[in-house]
C-alpha cells in the first residue's frame, strides 16, 4: 500500500466529508476510495472513521490522524513550493483565522484578487474573536489586534490604528456631546470584553494623563455587538478605527474627544509556534499587508 498516497485519500475524505466526495476530488472510482481506507485501518490497526447511512465521522484516533495527515500534506507541498523557488501558484488549503468584524469589514471584501492569483489554493478562513490555538485547530496564519501576551508567539506587526472614543449622532442628541473625558462619568458605556482596558479607559493629552472607570450596563464578548450598540444608540464606546472604519466614513459614527489620544492598536500575522511559517502563509500576509496600504 501507498501510505503516502493512502493518508492524502483519508484527508480528503475528511474535508469532504463522503467517500463519493473524494473520488470525485481525486478522479477515481469510490470502490477505490473505500478500498484504501480499508487497507489504511488494517495497516494502522485501528479504526479511523465511522460510518452510517446520513454520515461520515472521525473516531477519535482518527481525528488524531487527520490532524498530522494534514500538517505532512501541507508541508510536503510547502517543500516543493520552496524547491520551485516560488510561491506563485499556491495549491492546497491555507486555513487563516482573524476577528469577526476585521474580517468581515477589511478581509472578506478583497479576497477575490488573492483567490483569483492562486485558483489551485483552498481557503478556510476561521473568524473567531477569541485567542485561537493555532495548532490545536490547524491555523497557517492570524491575524490578532491588540498587545500580544504570549511572547513566544512568531508574529509580525503589519499595521497600527489608533483608537477612538465613538458614538451615533442619535445618541448624542439625546445625552449631549461629552467634550472632556470627566464628562464620560454621565454617559452609558458599551464595552468589549475582549478588548484591554475593559470599562477603564486612558486618556492623553501632551503629558496630562486622565483615566476614567466607565458606568456600563452592556458588555459584549464580541465587536460585532459592540458595532450594532453603538449604532443602535445604546451608548458610546471606545474602539479601533478599524473597527467603525465604514461607519466613520458615513457619519453614522462620530469621533468624540478627538483633542485627546488613547493606546493605538496594532495588528500581528501570528504564525503556530515551533515550524516555519509556510509559503502559503507568507504569500497570504504579504499580499494582506499590500491591500491594508492601498487602503
């Protein structure tokens, strides 16, 4: 049995999710799909996946064996690409994860011209506010915003944003114009759990320093509910300029305090901890980081 060629059958499997799948996706009769299955179980002595008239699933050893199956994949091709002394023609699958409202605002928008460049490449784009394990959950590469805690980390700074307080006209029709940052003190606050700083908020002016503790009755885990909050009416908040970057551009935001400054916000290319980062993942930062400066 081919092991190498039996593993690939097996991811393939997995991502598509039937036997009927893969055969498709590699040219071959299904009968020929189950038959190196089969051969792969009896080789491995233990079974890899379940199957049942509605659906095929993992066993446990066999989510372990795909996971490694798909790291050998990608860096077997990954060797190529780099013995070809080029990453154009990017093949395969690129698993990338940023934050939910980066991505939908600044990622989603302009993937066409990358997926256009590479349309041998299979891209997965996770988009997940929370700290992600890159290698638990096979990420290439992410994107996170914000100081970075964990500085074992092989990350590359791409980009800086400062950092606005912010609210709707409709709000501040309603609660009036907050015009230093004591006069938070009397307005509601929305705030992203997520985010450093929390309720406290720092301000500063050439070498004045003003910090003030936020009265809050919402709170989201995520910026998507922060983003609807705030236009909503609900209150003000403090935020990226990222973040509110189409909202800004429309008036249905408005700066407030601009007078006075915050922490900016950086944005890193994080890369899994203890290999190189691939060819495919480089490609993808460079070409991320080409479209941020257009813009």
């Amino acid at each position: 049995m081919d092991r190498f060629h039996a593993m690939e059958t097996f991811v393939r499997v997995v991502d598509t999710g039937s036997f009927s799948g893969a055969a498709r996706d590699l040219g071959v009769g299904q009968p020929a799909v189950s038959k190196l299955i089969a051969g792969l179980e009896d080789w491995l002595q233990v079974r890899l996946l379940v199957r049942s008239t509605r659906r095929l699933t993992t066993t446990e050893a066999g989510q372990i064996y795909y996971e490694h199956a798909r790291r050998a994949l990608d860096e077997a091709r990954e060797a190529e690409a780099m013995a070809r002394g080029s990453a154009s023609g990017l093949e395969g699958r690129l698993r990338v994860c940023a934050p939910v409202t980066f991505a939908r605002l600044h990622l989603a928008p302009v993937l066409a011209s990358f997926m256009d460049l590479h349309p041998g490449l299979r891209l997965e784009v996770v988009m997940d506010d929370r700290t992600v394990d890159l290698l638990e959950e096979n990420i290439d590469v992410a994107f996170r915003l914000g100081a970075l805690a964990d500085s074992a980390l092989t990350a590359r700074k791409l980009a800086t944003s400062d950092r606005l307080v912010l609210a709707s006209p409709a709000y501040l029709a309603r609660r009036g114009r907050p015009l230093a940052p004591g006069d938070l003190l009397s307005h509601e606050a929305i705030v992203y759990s997520q985010s450093a700083g929390g309720a406290v908020w720092t301000f500063r002016r050439g070498t004045a320093e003003s910090s003030v503790t936020l009265r809050t009755r919402l709170s989201f885990t995520a910026a998507e509910g922060v983003r609807e909050g705030v236009l909503a009416g609900l209150g003000v908040t403090m935020a990226s300029r990222w973040m509110f970057a189409p909202d800004l551009a429309t008036g249905r935001v408005v700066p407030l305090l601009e007078d006075w400054s915050l922490s900016p916000v950086d944005l890193w290319a994080i890369y899994p901890a203890g290999r190189l980062p691939s060819t495919k993942a480089r490609a993808f930062v460079a070409w991320f980081t080409e479209q941020l400066g257009r813009s």
